[in-house]
C-alpha cells in the first residue's frame, strides 16, 4: 500500500522558543571564568551570515557578515566552548581595539596569520588542535549562570610540549609558503635547528609548519641565526 502523503499547506509547524533547544552542557561539572582550562577543536568551523550594526558616515545600518562558528571541548568536563569569529574581512593592527578577533586568537596559540596574505583556514583550523584560555560565562536575562560558555580570545595561550596533530589533507608535494613563513616568524633568533624545532613545539604550531621548516632547512634555505 502506497503511503499517504498530505500537502503542507496549511500545517501548523511548532516554533520553538530560542531557550527550548537543548544544553550540550547540561548536567557537566560548571566552568568558571576565573580558571584556564585546556580546550580542542571538536570539528571543523562552519561559516553564518549574520547581520550587524556599522556606523557609515555617521549612520548605523546593517549590514551582512560571514562568522566562523568554533566550537571547542574542555579536556576534563567535555563542555562545549564557543566562539563567533568573523572571516570575510581580516583586519591586521598593533592595535588590539582594531586587530580582528581570529588573527588575535591564532597569533595568541602560537601560529600568527601571515600578514597580507590570504589564509588556508585548512592550515590553520586543525581538528583536535589543543591550547590553553579561560571562557567567559554566558547568562540568562537574570544575570544567572546559564551553562553556556565562549572562548576569552585575550586569554588563549599554547599548550607547551604539544603540537596540533597533521591535517587529513593529502601532503602537498612543496612547502606552503605561508607555513615556512610562520615558521621562521616563530623561529626568530634561534642559533642552530635544534633550538628552533624546540620553539615550534613549545609553540604548539601545526605540524604542516614543522614540516615546511624541516624542509626548508634541510635543502639548505635556512640560515643561522634566524
């Protein structure tokens, strides 16, 4: 028997109220904002368009613009950690009121943007990457703590003794010349390759810089000091 299908005009579909989807934090132990916490990229970031505020000419309109939505793991409790980070227009300042928020967050984990180049968030966002920070606690109407939490970017920092796992991308069969370039940012002033290998895993680089790096120096590229 053939199933019975119904027209959707007319269905009255259920509008749920924006409280009503469920924690993933729910009955974890809470975090606070007060301690630093090891957090890990659970998946890759998706891409939003949201709408947001600028003033133009004296004159606040809306306007659209594209946010990664991160979401970390804390280590021990398994909370989920999110951040909102806009990726279509990248703003590189000395300035932290001006730098955007995601070349502030990679530049505090120890793997800057190249400046003026154009990133390959493949190289960047790598799935189980690890790093240190503290969270900011996110609450209801009543100033409550309401088990929702995101990322406190001025407060990351690298994991030390650790480096983000490789990429599931194929190796490429050259040195990115971002990744040599983060490297040898990273490796600045370093006297002999030892010591530099040494920075970029206190730094918790991805592991597509070493390599770079290794690459580099064993063709001879790199010269001592950096």
């Amino acid at each position: 028997m053939a199933e019975e299908q119904r027209t959707l005009s007319g269905y009255k579909s259920k509008v749920h109220e924006q409280g009503e989807f469920e924690n993933p934090n729910e009955g974890k132990p809470p975090l606070t904002e007060f301690d630093e916490y090891t957090l890990r990229l659970t998946a890759f970031p998706k891409v939003k368009t949201f709408q947001q505020l600028k003033k133009i000419n004296g004159v606040e309109k809306a306007i659209n613009v594209d946010k990664a939505i991160i979401v970390f793991e804390e280590e021990t409790t398994k909370n989920e950690v999110v951040s909102l980070m806009r990726v279509d227009s990248l703003n590189f300042s000395e300035d932290d009121a001006f730098e955007s928020a995601i070349i502030r967050f990679f530049r505090k984990i120890g793997h800057p943007l190249v400046e003026g180049v154009e990133p390959n968030w493949d190289d960047y966002f790598v799935v189980g990457m690890r790093f240190l920070a503290r969270v900011a606690v996110g609450k209801d109407d009543k100033k409550v703590p309401n088990g929702k939490y995101y990322l406190d970017v001025p407060t990351c920092r690298p994991l030390k003794g650790t480096v983000a796992p490789a990429t599931t991308m194929p190796p490429k069969p050259a040195p990115e010349a971002s990744d040599l370039a983060n490297a040898k940012f990273v490796c600045h002033g370093c006297a002999n390759r030892s010591d530099a290998l040494q920075r970029l895993a206190d730094a918790n680089v991805d592991a597509s810089v070493i390599t770079a790096f290794v690459k580099a120096s064993s063709a001879g590229l790199i010269t001592y000091p950096i």
